[in-house]
C-alpha cells in the first residue's frame, strides 16, 4: 500500500484493502512499533471550526512521536479574518510543513485544499460531509474489541442527518459484512445519498425511531449527540433535543453483548453511570485517536509502509 504524499479527504477513497491496512498499522502504533517514526516532521493544524479532541489528538500524536506541531485553532487569528481566500492559505502553509490536519465548517472545503496544496491534507471534519480520520479510529476501536469488523451488526443513533461521524462510518461499513440499524426521529434520519451508496454495496440496514422498535440485537451502538450548532432552526433543535438518553435500563434492554460507542462530545445522551461498564468504548475509542492517527501520518509522509 503505497500512501505518501496522499490526502485523506473521504472515506469513500479508501478500498475495503486499503482501510483493513490501514486499521492493522494503527494497531502496530498502539503496540509499540514504530517509535519516532515522525521525528523531524512537521504538521500544520488549521482549525476554522472549533475542535478538541481531533486537535489535540493530532497534536499529540506528532509530539509523542518526535515531530512538531504549527496551527492555528481559531479561524479569527488567521489571515482569512484580512480576507485571504481558503486557497491562498493552504498554498502558503504548504511551505511550511509536511502535512496540513484541517477543519472547516464548509462541506468540500478539505476536497478543495488537497487539490491546492503541495503537501498531504487530512480531513479533520468539513461541516456535516465527513470525518475520515474519525471513522478510522472508530473502526480501529471495534477491531481491537471484537477481533473482526465481519459479522457485526451497528446500530446507529441521535443525528444522524448532520452527523459526519456516522456517515463516514456507514460508508465505511458497507464494504464489510455488516448490518446496519439507524435511529433516529425522521428529521435527524441519515441522508438518502448514503443511504444510496449502501444499497450500492448490498449492505442490510434498516431505519427506527427509536430504541424500543429494535428486533435484533446489537453488537455496537454509537451515539451522536444532537448538534445545537448544525440546526438553522432553533425550535426544531428543541423538539429533539434530549429525545435519546441511553443508561443502565436501556442498555439492559440492549443486552450485555452490546458496546456504547461515541464520537464525543457528549451532553446528556449517554449517562455517565454507564462509564465504568466494560460496555462502555467511549473513552478508549477517544484514546485510539493518537496511534490511528500516528499511523496515518506515518503513512502520508513516508515515515511508514
């Protein structure tokens, strides 16, 4: 798998071949191979939109494997506040650095610095479009916890109409054998393009409204919170909001065999007395973030193969 100097811009760019290499060298990372490999490198985190975790994270897995960080994680200290156009940004920091991490709140706006850009981009989230780094380590985290992604059957609940998270991760899916569960109240139901591209690849999935129409069991649930700042209407964000809460009585309805996934932040879906259960991913699949994201920029910048 020859990946140096490619972009990560789409989920859908990746084969089933490439996305199964890729979730094996992230766990090589986690295991301890590799070390330094990114000693000498530099990546420019380029954060419009606001970001925790997927910032730190790149941020992290740079330092801890020798490399360094430049960015920015706030649009207003950039030079798009004196009018510089999206282009003539990445072209510039192109000069300064080995790979570009970039957030925008604008769907297209990675596909668009990749194609200007004389260095990897990685997709850190384009608005509500995709979060492939994100769908990586989520992959990685139900690998490492089943041993297959073959076989398994996710449900997917909350928003799943501006979740880039679990478009990224249901296309991903589709190209293994896998049944899919989306639920969702039907103004938050997942977009008929992806749904589309999953009956292209034959994969089972059906739609619910909520979690008492279920009638198979689930190996994961992976719970998006509602998003506040992707509704244009704040009244039709309070007819939902709140409406999904998984705790203790849920999840015995969900059965012991079922593993709570989120891609964080979290407000009040997921009660935090499901923390300590071994059915909770959460946390781990956060942690996942730095080696899967080690790897990806190991691979990117040649530092791997």
């Amino acid at each position: 798998m020859e990946m140096q100097g490619r972009s990560i811009v789409s989920i859908r760019d990746f084969p089933r071949e490439e996305i199964e290499a890729i979730v094996n060298k992230a766990l090589e990372v986690k295991a301890g191979k590799w070390p330094n490999m990114l000693a000498g490198k530099v990546l420019a985190t380029l954060f419009f939109e606001p970001s925790t975790r997927t910032r730190l994270s790149f941020e992290s897995a740079m330092v801890s494997m020798g490399g360094s960080v430049i960015g920015f994680a706030d649009a207003n200290v950039s030079s798009t506040k004196k009018g510089e156009s999206l282009s003539d940004t990445i072209k510039t920091v192109s000069g300064y650095c080995d790979a570009i991490a970039m957030r925008h709140s604008i769907e297209g706006a990675a596909r668009l610095a990749s194609e200007v850009a004389s260095v990897p981009v990685l997709n850190a989230g384009d608005g509500a479009n995709q979060h492939p780094t994100q769908t990586f380590l989520d992959l990685v985290t139900i690998q490492e916890e089943f041993g297959h992604l073959d076989g398994l059957t996710v449900g997917m609940l909350g928003d799943l109409k501006y979740g880039r998270t679990v478009h990224s991760l249901a296309k991903a899916l589709s190209l293994f054998d896998t049944r899919q569960v989306f639920i969702a109240p039907p103004s938050l139901s997942m977009p008929e393009t992806t749904l589309a591209e999953l009956k292209t690849n034959d994969t089972r999935f059906s739609q619910v409204a909520n979690i008492s129409q279920l009638d198979q069991k689930l190996d994961v649930l992976y719970v998006t919170r509602i998003q506040k700042e992707r509704f244009a209407d704040f009244l039709e964000y309070e007819r939902v909001a709140g409406a999904y809460r998984i705790d203790k009585k849920e999840l015995a309805r969900l059965g012991e065999q079922c593993r709570i996934m989120h891609p964080l932040p979290r407000v009040d879906e997921i009660a935090e007395e499901l923390d300590g259960t071994a059915n909770a991913l959460y946390f781990r699949q956060a942690h996942n973030g730095i080696p899967t994201r080690q790897a990806l920029l190991g691979l990117v910048m040649g530092a791997m193969q």
